[in-house]
C-alpha cells in the first residue's frame, strides 16, 4: 500500500502529522502512545512523516485525543466529533466493526473475556468482509494483548490477538486462550486418548498434560483465530 492509499489525497498526508502533534498537545510523546496503545518509536515515525498509520490505529489515535477521525487525517477543519455529517461516519460503519481489546491482565481482574465489554473499552477495527470470509460474528469475537514469551515463536509478548470465544471445543493443533482459577495462559492443544496436552511453542517450556478428571478445573475461553505482530522499532 503505498502512502497515497491511506488518506484520500496528498494535502491530507501532508496534513496529518500537523494534525497529530495538534491532537497530542502539551502531553508527552510516551505518555500519548501509552494512552492509544501504540509504541512510542511508531508515533514518532508518524509525526515525523515517515510512515502512515492504518485506519485502526487513526480510531485509536483520534479516541485518545478526543477528536474526529475525519479531522485527524484532514477531511475536516473542526476537530469535533459531533458537528460530522452522518452519511461519512455509516460508510466507515459498513465497512469496518470494531472489537473489544483487553490485556490479560484485565481480562482477569474484570472477567470480560467471555462476557460483554463495556462501551468505554478499547478496540480495534477489522474489515466485515474479512469476518465473512473468515465466517465469524462479531459478537464472538475479543481482541488480547499476548503476555510472556511461552509460545514464541509464534506469538511475542505484546502481540495483538483476535480470540473466538464461540469455539470452546478445542481441536488438535490449534491454539487456545485457556484460564485456570486467575490465570489466562495461550496453549497450542492436543488430545491424548481423552486427556489434555497443551503445548508451548516456546521448547523450553515442557508440556502440561490434564487428566480427564482435572478438567474441569480449566475453562477454554476460545480459539486464538489472527495474530496481529508489530515489526522493527
């Protein structure tokens, strides 16, 4: 994609990393990037105009700052979200869904894995055509950040993950997000003549076997489905 394809016209590339110092204001470079959840290195990147960001990462951007998107990436001279007309934001509506974002941290201390998420939550934007292809609802659907380095190389700590918690019967050789009392933990799963294997990718770590009379001590929130990897600085 090439730096043209992500905003309408060149003045509004031109624009942005104008705007985005605007949007961030007296508030320090970090302390922005930590308020969107994105890498301090990156919003330095787009502030310099060395790169772009996605339309995902505009939304968060933009809720952090209090500000429109349309604003954000030049459409509009007025920051205010209120004042747009309708019809621009239902054509982003059409094409994208937001969906949930937590830590696991969070996950746990407030038990929103599996459960419906608050409006103030953070989330990301994902195409409705990617969820038709990918034949998944978006009711099902919640978004973690990886923690720990257990299943590396495939996923890295900090990775952004989509979970289907509809698919809690798991099959061999996929991923889950399981929990166990307090604890959320990513395995890859295996069956073994009707006990639990779970995996990690990471072979340092030796696998963790389950009886079949000790599983009910773990739940199988859902099915890790699309891993999300930041690249470089």
């Amino acid at each position: 994609m090439t730096k043209a394809d992500r905003f309408s016209n060149g003045s509004q590339i031109t624009r942005f990393p104008e705007r985005l110092k605007e949007a961030i204001g007296n508030t320090s470079v970090r302390k922005f990037a930590q308020k969107c959840g994105h890498s301090e290195s990156g919003l330095r990147k787009y502030l310099a105009g060395k790169t772009y960001p996605p339309l995902d990462k505009v939304i968060d951007i933009a809720k952090a700052a209090d500000v429109s998107v349309e604003w954000l990436i030049g459409i509009y001279n007025d920051s205010f979200i209120e004042e747009r007309p309708g019809e621009y934001r239902t054509s982003l509506n059409d094409e994208f869904t937001l969906i949930p974002r937590y830590r696991f941290e969070e996950a746990v201390e407030n038990d929103t894995v599996n459960h419906a998420p608050s409006a103030s939550c953070r989330c990301l934007a994902f195409r409705r055509n990617w969820l038709t292809w990918r034949g998944f609802s978006e009711k099902d659907l919640v978004i973690v950040w990886a923690k720990g380095d257990s299943m590396e190389p495939t996923i890295n700590n900090n990775d952004t993950l989509v979970v289907n918690i509809a698919r809690t019967r798991p099959i061999d050789g996929n991923l889950y997000v399981f929990r166990h009392g307090e604890e959320l933990f990513i395995k890859r799963y295996q069956t073994l003549m009707g006990d639990w294997r779970l995996i990690s990718d990471n072979k340092i770590y030796p696998p963790l076997d389950i009886p079949k009379q000790e599983q009910h001590q773990f739940e199988v929130v859902g099915q890790v489905v699309h891993i999300a990897k930041d690249i470089g600085d």
